[in-house]
C-alpha cells in the first residue's frame, strides 16, 4: 500500500484549507494512513500529520514494537508509561497553530483536554471521505477477505442440520471462516432463527432451528485489516409458502438494486430501487432499515445506501446492497452481497451462491 | 436483573445533582439500564431517564423488535425511519431543562447537535461508575462466560500441535469457545507465537509456532451480555531455559498481585505488587503495559489496576490481573486471570490451569 501517497493527500489538504496540521486518532484512519496495526476499540495511538506532509505516531509502550515492525512512512514516537497522549503530542507538532480534529471521532471530555494545547478547528470527516474510494490493492485485501467468508459458507451448508442450535451453527461457520484465512471476525456473527430473524442484529442463541423456519446468518472476517459482511438466509426444513415468496422478493430487490448500482446514482435512488420492488409486492412496511452501507476497514462507514444519502456513488466505492422483509412473529429473510462501483455500473465481489437452500 | 433499580439509582443521582434528566447513549451502559441488546459498534440507539425514574429508550425501525421483546423497565419509542434521533429525544425529554450527557462517550459533532435542542451539563462518568461495582446476577453472568472460556481452553490444549499457525490455533480455541456457550468473542482472540508474542495485541497470523516458542493466547467470550477475558501462554516445544525462567517470574508477579488484592487497596499499589516481582528479577523494562482492567459488559472497563489509578478497589469490582514480559526480537509471556474484589480479599474467577504446558 502506498501510505506516503495517502499522508500526502492528507498534507495537500491541510494546505488548502488553511491547516498547520492535523491530529487523527480514529484507529481505522490511522491504520489507514500508516498501516498501525489496531484492535477495534483499542485507543491511546495518535497521528499528527503537518501540512509539509510529516507523519508522526504517538503510541503507547505496550504498542511500540508492533508499530515499529508495522506501520510505513511515519516515525514512531513513543510514550513515556503514564504520559498524557495530548502532552507528548503537543510536543510533536511543534509551533503549529491552527490544527485540525476529527470532530465525528473526537469526544467532548477529549476535546476539553486537547484545547488547553491546540487552537483546535473541526476537519469534519476528510479521511473518512478519502476512505470511501478504495484503491486496486484495497480491493484486493476486500477480495481476500469475501473468498474466505464465501469458501466458510460453502463448507458450512453442508455441516447445517435442520434442528441445530443458532449457536452451534455460528460455530460452524466462523470455524470455516477462520481455517479459510480469516484474521478476525469483521463483526459479532449474526444467526437468528425463525421469530427471531426479525431482529436485524440478531446475536446467535441456544434456540433450534426447524420446521421449514428461516434462518438469517450476517458474516464477515477481516484480511490484512478489510472487512467482508455477507447475509443470506437458509431454511431448516420444507419453507411454508409465504416465506419462499418471501425469499423471492427479496432476492428480486436485491438483484434490482444491483442492476441499478452505477457511479453517479445516490445512495437515496439506490435504496429506492430495492424499496419499491419489496413496497410494489406489498411489503413495504416490513423493510425496517436502509439498503446499504460502505465497508472497508470498518465494516460500516460511506456511502450509505439509504434515504438520507443524498450523495453520488462513486468509482471505488464498495458498499451492501442488503434489502430484508421481517414479519414479526413470523420470520425474517436478508440477502447481502458487496459491489464495487465502477464507471459504467458495478461488479459483484461475493460470490456464494443466493439461491433458496434447504437444509 | 432489577433494571428498575438501576434506573431509580441513575434517578436518585440526578435529583441530587440538580438534573432534571440524562440523556445516555452509550449502548453499553443502555444495556446495563434496560437489558436493550446492542451489537459492538452500533449506534442509534438513546435512553432518555428523568429524574422522576421513568426511562424512555428511542430506537430505530430496524431495532424496534428486539427491544420491545428484551427489554426491562423502560418505554420502547420508536423513530420514523429518516427521522433525527436529538428531535425524537427532545420530544421524549417534555419540558427538560437542565439535562445531563455522557461528556466522556458523545463526540463533539454529536454534541453540537445536541446543544441546540438541551441546555446540556456534563455527567462524566457516573453511569460507568456503578458499573464497576458487580451484583451477584452480573457476577454469575461473568461465570458464566469464563466457564465456556475455561472449558474451551481444556478442551484446545489437546488439539494444539507444534507447527500450527496461529490462525488455525485460533480457530481451535473460537470453536470450542462457541460450543461451550459463548453467544460471540468478548474481542478479537489474540494469538501471537515467537518474536510475534512481544505485540500485546498480536492478531493471530500465518505464522506457525514450533521450536519452543512461547505463545500468548488472550480470548474470552460473552454471556448474557458479560464478557470473559483470559490469556495463557503456551510452548510449542521445548522452551529454552530463559522463557521457561520469563514464565515462572510472570506467573510470581501474577500469584503476589492476587494475593494482594482486596478492598481498600488502590489500582497504582496493586500494579506495583507485580511490577515489583518483575523489576527484582531484572525485567521491569519488559512489562510494558498495565497490571489489569476492569471487566462486565465492556472488556475494558473500570477500574484500572494501573500506576495511574490512586482510587481504592471496592467490594464487586471484576479486575483482570495480567502482567507480562515482552523481550523484543525474542518473545514474551502473559498470564491473565479475572478477580472478584471481595471485603476480605478476592475471589479468582478463572479456574483454567496455570501451569506450564508444552504442546
């Protein structure tokens, strides 16, 4: 990965609006900018970058070594055990006055602290910004991570018994997902079975999937750092018929919406695709959420596709188009599959199958 | 849980503080407050409490099932999809004035939304607070999650062999750890072998372990919403006689730092009970990070047992107790057991063996 080339694009910025430098301490932007390894929710690393395009990495003792080893273009800076991060920060930047914050990340009890040392101004969310454009070897860590999550699924279908416990089943599945090569888990494995399915977010439980119910598993890892997130929806047993119409229309919405996804749509056009084909076969009520969402580092971030996103998709952006129906107390049907956009249209990064299985 | 509890002592602190209400968005401490799942990282999610104790949780469409169906003591509001959440609380809120927010958890972005609608004062901490002090139903929940962990563990020291990677490793240890009940990872599982075992926070890699090098695993899971958090190092190999002696002082520092815990003592005095034990065998420069963290809901948490915590542990707090050593360019041992601070002393909550193990 070229992280000067991207350190660089952070300076030029910073020249144009006026920036003696920035300080960025959101952990996937870090990564980002130096490849510095991070846990999610780990914190106390702290990037300042000046307007000449100088990169410097504030990390605790306990993340030197790592750091060192890892990141690229940046100098590695150490802090003393006990140092407060904002200290030994100031000292780094030097005389810089007007320094920019990521306000989005940046919380009111931090901000409190770092204004005492900055003349701080909101840069809003610029590297989030740059973040939503992924270049030809982000596609290809994406790529990586969706072939293992695609090879976990294949072999896990046919390990799923009708009568098995959700957890039992996420455990299948994020075994596969890990012998294909996962590093980590994108996110909390989603298998919720029957009356279940219709919680989105579903955690995985003790109950048994059986008796033709559908069954919504939500998945990803992460390769060198870049998320996968997939749905699809099994049924454990013969489906009743209202739940393969269901099935059908949501994966015909889903098929719409890629079939619509091109640079120069918005992520609100997009959504809209997708809703009217559920709300056209009246259902409409029971799509409770957006169409769609940006993954990378983070498995959610911009653009989203949904109907507050006003904004234009754009070449190199990798989003979801995952479009459910979620009947209560009957069931819940999802189907996600990750596209990147391209000039002329998109191209289909996942590549397990998507027709209805019985298991 | 007696949710409703939480909430009149979250109301008996407001009215006691000149609150007229909180608003809490926190999905950690909404959890704590109303039993409403959240998965890591979502977001969307507010709980409006008044100081009269009635507690209104606004959710989104895609959530609303799942809270009505989970959870305790609190009115379920839910949004039109599209709709701002700060305009749904404002609403919720009535004729709230002086409204207290989480100063340490909402960005500055997020606040300068907020502040347009509430004359806002800051309530640092105070929900995270209570926290830290477990009730006998959060202990057993805490148990309950490192039981799966501790049995998990058993059950993949056999299926360790030298020359495995450490990702397969992993798998090994996730899969048990979901077939003995862990509803997901508490965190991304750490398995870092050889020179890799000086990250603290080493994702588990390509790497195969062999030729006697130690290997830092640290996993836990969460049940009913409580996380376990346990690390263990292992040989693959005959170890050298220099780690076996690193191994030894580690598990000294460790076996002195838990004999020392009780209520009354601060975090900084039982973080130097072990670096003691490091620093007089010679390696204080290698443990480079803090003795322990507080663990429930959150895996990091309060209270810190570090040299930068002067507060007293108390009666219920759930600590880890985790010194390590880290030799660069050689490798590093980390031992980690979870405590419950008890008047007298403690109790050790993790029963997984901690002896040294050759696979």
């Amino acid at each position: 990965m070229n992280f000067k080339r991207r350190i660089g694009r952070v300076a030029e910025y910073l020249v144009e609006n006026g920036f003696d430098g920035m300080i960025c301490t959101n952990p996937e932007s870090v990564f980002y900018l130096t490849n510095a390894p991070f846990v999610t929710g780990s914190a106390g690393k702290a990037l300042y970058i000046s307007k000449d395009g100088k990169a410097s990495l504030v990390v605790s003792s306990l993340d030197f070594e790592e750091a060192c080893d890892r990141s690229e273009g940046a100098e590695i800076v150490k802090m003393d055990m006990g140092e407060p991060l904002f200290e030994r920060l100031r000292k780094v930047a030097g005389g810089a006055e007007k320094v920019g914050f990521e306000d989005d990340f940046v919380t009111v009890r931090s901000y409190g602290a770092l204004k005492k040392k900055f003349s701080l101004t909101e840069i809003g969310t610029a590297i989030e910004k740059m973040r939503e454009v992924k270049d030809p070897e982000e596609l290809e860590r994406i790529e990586t991570a969706l072939g293992a999550s695609d090879r976990a699924a294949a072999k896990t279908i046919s390990n799923l018994r009708d009568g098995m416990t959700e957890i039992e089943a996420a455990s299948e599945l994020e075994y596969h997902m890990r012998r294909e090569g996962g590093e980590a888990l994108a996110f909390e494995t989603i298998v919720a079975s029957g009356p279940r399915a219709v919680y989105p977010h579903g955690m995985p439980s003790k109950r048994r999937a059986s008796g033709g119910e559908a069954v919504v598993f939500d998945f990803g890892v992460k390769a060198s750092g870049y998320c996968s997130d997939t749905s699809r929806t099994f049924f454990f047993g013969q489906p009743r018929d209202e739940m393969v119409k269901v099935y059908d229309i949501v994966l015909e919405a889903q098929n719409a919406a890629i079939s619509a996804a091109r640079a120069g749509i918005t992520g609100k056009e997009l959504d809209g695709v997708a809703r009217a084909v559920i709300e056209g076969h009246g259902y409409g009520k029971f799509f409770v959420h957006g169409t769609g969402h940006g993954v990378g580092i983070a498995v959610h971030e911009g653009p989203s596709v949904n109907s507050r996103n006003e904004g234009q998709l754009v070449p190199g952006n990798v989003v979801t188009i995952e479009p459910g129906i979620y009947i209560p107390k009957v069931g819940g049907v999802r189907i996600e599959d990750m596209i990147v956009i391209t000039e002329g249209g998109n191209r289909n990064l996942t590549r397990f199958r998507k027709d209805r299985i019985v298991v």
